[in-house]
C-alpha cells in the first residue's frame, strides 16, 4: 500500500478523496485549514512550506502520489485570494513535494482545476501571464484591480469569479507545461489535470444556491445529463490517476462534468496542429 497526500481533506472533493485511497487501505496525509493531519494555509507561502515540510516529516520522505485539492470559488470576495490559493497554493506544494515523488516506478500527482476555465469568457490573459511567470504579488494587484470593474450584478454574486477562472485556466497551463519536463517526466512522475463542473460542494453551494435550490434545468450552464455530480464522482478519477497503473497518462487534462463543457464547445476538441 502506498503513502499519499491530499490538500482540501476536510471537506468536499478533497474528503472524498481521502476516504476513497483509504478505503484502498493507503496512508493518507491530509491538509487542510482545519481537521487534518496537516493544519496549513496554502494561500501565503508561509503556510506552504509548513504544509510541504510536515508532509515530508510525516512521510518520511517518499511519497507515491499527490492531490492537490483545495481550493477557493469564485464566491470568495477577495479576488487576490483566489490568485494565491487556487494558482501558486498548488504549484508550490507540488514544486516542494517533487522529489519525494522521485521513487522506483514514479510517483503521481494530480490537480483539480475547473471546467470554468473553458467555459467562463472571463479569462484575464495578462493574469495568466504573471501567474505563470510566478510573480504573485504582482498577480494579486492585478485580480484586485480587475475585481473592482466587474458590473456590480456580477461583483453581488460572484466577486472573484474572473480570478477563480483565470487561476484554474493558468494550473491547467501549468500542469501541461510541467509535465514533460525532464524533472518530472524522466524522472518517472506524472502529472494531470481534472477539471470538475457542477459538483455539489460547499464551495459549489456558497458560489450559487444551497443544495435545496439546485435545478439542472436552470442552472447557468448546460447540464446534458440533467445531474449534478457528486464529490465521489471526482475521486474515483482521482484515484485512477494516482494509481501506478496510470503511468503512460500525463500533461492531461479530464473533464469531468456531466457533458457541459462538451455542449457549450462541441467543435472546441480535438484542434488540429496548424500547419
């Protein structure tokens, strides 16, 4: 049985994660901002070097996979928040934890992202820039800024939601960027992307309705399913990959979110390579 560490292991995706690779009988190392193995904040880099040197404290070291869960929604009125947790929370953990991946037949990691960043038209692409450029003061200025000249309509309901889509848009660039890299790829670790829809979550119901108030029909965007997912519904894929068996899959990203993304962008995959 392997070792594994979970971001967001309190609640939500990150909890059904947890449960489902122990279920599987492997030691989980949870971390969260509350109710976990490892009590760390992963929007301020403080937190995240407490969180990666108590993984590795527990672990001894080695590790066989990663989730990196947590995140915040685009309901959080602190749009320079978003920037840092959902964005440079995962990318430095995962920078962190990489040679404790370094193991015989390669670790595992995975990210959760958001079909947000294919399906909300409110991708800020100079915040993409700098997010990947990995200046995160300067990252926070700008979601601040661009967070005070959304309509008021939109700011009432979801105040961050162009970081929150941006940031996911930028982990995903991330992941496929890094994933082929000698560090990682030679080196036997893979590194993909699931992006959610509509899972009912906290962060799902504190961005929309309550769980009461959910329709399909007439959420914002297309639900060709008519369901909403469930957070089991993102662990068992977060369990496909971080299994060893997962070893040719990497840089990918899987949508996971009952056919929406698919509705809205029918023609959007596969692109073909300009010639």
């Amino acid at each position: 049985m392997g070792t594994y560490a979970v971001t967001g292991s309190a609640s939500g995706m990150g909890a059904a994660s947890a449960a489902r690779l122990r279920e599987a009988g492997h030691r989980v190392v949870g971390v969260d901002l509350r109710d976990a193995d490892v009590t760390a904040d992963l929007g301020t880099s403080g937190g995240r070097h407490h969180a990666a040197d108590e993984i590795l404290r527990l672990c001894g070291g080695a590790l066989d996979g990663v989730a990196a869960v947590a995140g915040v929604g685009p309901n959080l009125p602190d749009a320079a928040a978003v920037a840092s947790i959902n964005y440079f929370g995962p990318v430095a953990l995962l920078d962190a934890l990489r040679p404790a991946l370094e193991r015989e037949g390669g670790g595992r990691a995975v990210v959760i992202g958001s079909n947000s960043a294919t399906t909300v038209p409110m991708i800020d692409d100079h915040l993409v820039g700098l997010l990947l450029a990995g200046d995160e003061e300067a990252a926070r200025a700008h979601a601040a800024g661009a967070q005070r000249s959304l309509p008021a309509a939109l700011a009432a309901t979801s105040p961050s939601i162009s970081a929150y889509a941006t940031s996911k848009f930028a982990l995903a660039r991330w992941v496929r960027r890094t994933a082929v890299t000698p560090e990682w790829a030679r080196r036997g670790i893979t590194l993909n992307t699931i992006a959610p829809g509509a899972v009912v979550t906290p962060l799902m119901t504190g961005s929309t309705l309550s769980e009461d108030g959910l329709d399909p029909d007439t959420f914002p965007t297309p639900m060709p399913r008519g369901i909403f997912g469930r957070p089991a519904d993102i662990a068992f894929w977060v369990a496909q990959f971080l299994s060893p068996e997962a070893g040719f899959t990497t840089g990918a990203t899987l949508t996971v979110d009952g056919g929406t993304d698919a509705a809205m962008r029918p023609d959007a995959q596969p692109t073909a390579m300009p010639h």
